[in-house]
C-alpha cells in the first residue's frame, strides 16, 4: 500500500473486508464511510491552507492590520482528532469482529442484524 492513493488504499481495505466479512457490518460501513468523509475534508482544508498559507491578515476598519492563523488550522485540527478517533473505533470494530468470527459461539440475533446477516 506504500505508493497507493488515498482512494486506492480505501478501495483495497473494502476488499479485504469483503474477504473477512465485515463488509456488512454496519457500524463497520458508516465508520468506514465517515472516515473517508473526514479524510476528504482534510484534504480540503489542506488545500486551502496550502493556497493561503498557515497565516492570513485581517484589517480593521482604521486600516489596522493584524496577523492571525488561518481558520482552517483549527478546523483541520478537530477533524484530525475526530478522524483519529474514527480509525480507533474502526480498529475496535474489525478486532471485535475477528473475536467473535474464532469464538465460534452461536451469534447474537442483534448483532446477525448489524453484521448484515439475514439467515
């Protein structure tokens, strides 16, 4: 995966979930889902600030200049650790998954339903 795009690194972790399974799993596909979403404005605000720069100037009505941050530093900040808290529930979903695939108890009507199962 070292020299893939963003889009093809997502498209191959789909796969390999098709492979375990857990590509059903709901929680698992709006997790996934708003991952990419985060991902995406990331790269947005990326942009924005590359374009701009980090520091932009605001005058006042005096003419008065002063120099601030650009206020898509503290928006790329937020959803950085909002993605990173969506990995970390991703992470805890597919691990989650794998205990219950090799425990080989009998499943939980509920989670029959959140996996996508409909046997």
């Amino acid at each position: 995966m070292k020299n893939m795009t963003l889009n093809q690194q997502a498209a191959e972790i789909l796969r390999i979930a098709e492979e375990s399974g857990v590509q059903s799993n709901f929680f698992f596909v709006t997790t996934f889902k708003r991952y990419m979403m985060q991902l995406n404005i990331l790269s947005e605000l990326q942009k924005c600030m590359e374009a701009d720069g980090v520091l932009v100037t605001k005058e006042y009505v005096k003419g008065r200049q002063n120099v601030y941050s650009h206020p898509a530093v503290s928006d790329y900040n937020r959803t950085t650790d909002s993605a990173n808290k969506t990995i970390t529930t991703l992470m805890k979903i597919l691990s989650g998954f794998d205990q219950k695939e090799d425990n080989g108890e009998e499943e939980d009507p509920l989670l029959k339903i959140i996996n996508g199962s409909d046997e």
